[in-house]
C-alpha cells in the first residue's frame, strides 16, 4: 500500500466524516513535499501531519472537507495520528521535533508572522533533521520563534538535502499554502 493509500484508508476507517472528505483517487495529489528531504522511515508520518497542516492552512492533496469544521478536525486528527505513528518507532525525539515544529507553525499564524519562507522553511529543515537529534535544529527554530529569522533553519535543511530539494519543496509548500498577506 502506498503512503497516500495508507492515509486515506486510516482516516477512512477511523471515522465516517474523513471517509466522505476522501477525494476520489483520480483527484488525489499524490505529491510529497517535505518528506523526501530526510529519512525515509519518517516520511509517512510526516506526510501525514502535513496534510494535517494542508487542511488548516492551504490545499489538502488528499481530503475535501466540505465544511471548516470538519476541516480542522480532520487536521488535528492527522496532527495526532502522525504523532502516534512516529512514538511507535521509539523514538521520542522525532516525536518531539514534529510537535515543536506544529507549535512553530501555529505561533507564526497567530502572530500573523505568515509567509512561505518562515513556515515552509521550519518544515524543510525539520523534516531534514527528524531524527538526528540535532540540537542546531533547537536553536535555529528559536531563532525564528523569537527574532523571526528563517536563515538558520534555511542553512540547516540545505546543509542536510540540498539546495535544490530544498527551493522544490519550498516551492511546492508556497503553492498550497493560503497567506494572510495583509497580515504578514
């Protein structure tokens, strides 16, 4: 089963509502964005969470929920699933990353600090670091947190993956993400 099998037929399972938000398949995009920048044992909760994060903010690849409600539920539901996907490896400090980087992104939309580089960019390097324990991870994130400078987490993903993956996946995020650009 493929990754966005393995989504679509957990969420379906896990209640009725996410099974009738499903898209058809033919309609699913079925588009990595910031898995492929780091381990690959990591990428299916991590896609997962992202999703969550798509139906918050931007444009779902898998799920049209027809109501905003139903929208952020199923988001959060992603948020946790992704979670509990990772615990059961064993590791807690994957576990903690995706969590620190949901309550990064979360911070930045409520404080309207809102743009593709300062969201996308503590994604990719997230997703680049999971699982290395890698405290500059800590650190550059703090930096974002509190001066709302993106450029060491921008460093640390492209130290990681690579420019390019890197500016495809920054890419790809700015794509589907929704901006309050009077805000941020």
């Amino acid at each position: 089963m493929t990754l966005w099998a393995t989504i679509a037929s957990e969420a379906a399972a896990e209640s009725s509502l996410w099974e009738a938000a499903l898209r058809a398949p033919q309609e699913r995009e079925e588009l990595p964005i910031f898995s492929t920048l780091g381990d690959s044992r990591y990428a299916l909760a991590s896609e997962t969470i992202y999703e969550g994060y798509l139906l918050h903010y931007g444009r779902s690849r898998l799920f049209d929920a027809d109501c905003g409600d139903t929208a952020v539920l199923l988001g959060d539901y992603l948020y946790a699933h992704g979670l509990v996907r990772l615990a059961r490896l064993g590791d807690v400090d994957p576990v903690a990353d995706l969590a620190e980087l949901i309550s990064l992104c979360t911070q930045l939309r409520a404080t309207g600090a809102t743009a593709p580089r300062l969201d996308g960019t503590a994604w990719a390097a997230t997703c680049a670091a999971l699982g290395s324990g890698d405290r500059a991870l800590d650190q550059a994130r703090t930096g974002l947190r509190l001066a709302g400078d993106a450029g060491p987490l921008l460093a640390l993903a492209t130290e990681r993956a690579g420019t390019e993956p890197v500016e495809r996946a920054l890419a790809a995020h700015g794509a589907r993400v929704e901006y309050d650009t009077a805000r941020g």
